[in-house]
C-alpha cells in the first residue's frame, strides 16, 4: 500500500471501530432479547401465570396464534393479544 492508502485507511479506522461497538452493544444483545420474547411467547399455556405491558396479572384462560385470554378475577375475562404478555409469574 502506498501512503495515500494508508493515511486513507487510518483517517476511517474510527468509523469501522464505531460500526463494530454498535453491533456488540446495540444489536446483538437486541437480538437476543427478541429470541427470548419469542421463546416466552411461544410457550405459553393454558394455566400460566402472566403479566402484561400494562401491568395487568392474570391466569391464562386460552390461546390463540394471536390473542391470549387471562383470567384477571374470578368470572372476569380479558382478551389481549398475544404480544402484550411480558412475562411469566413464577
């Protein structure tokens, strides 16, 4: 390599360093949460105790590819989609 070339290829060594953090810290972690949800997801069953994104806990009553029903009282049943669910209760 000549000088010119390399004077190029140090002047944008910091944007491939940049490009390279933000993948290690901005995407693959994102990646891996969204493999987990989908896992959650995925397994979810009749019977589960669940929370929801807007803080609503409650019992799966049943499921469908979209849609979950949770029991939140006694006789009082909600339908919310299935990606409202935010996690399980242990």
């Amino acid at each position: 390599m000549d000088n010119e070339q390399m004077s190029m290829l140090v002047q944008f060594s910091p944007i491939f360093v940049m490009a390279a953090v933000f993948y290690f810290m901005v995407w693959r972690p994102n990646r891996k949460e969204q493999a987990a949800r989908k896992k959650l997801l995925d397994a979810l069953k009749k019977g589960d105790k669940v929370y929801t994104v807007g803080g609503l806990y409650g019992t799966v009553d049943s499921l469908t590819e979209k849609t979950v029903v949770l029991e939140v009282a006694e006789g009082v049943k909600v339908t919310f989609m299935r990606n409202a669910v935010s996690g399980v209760r242990e």
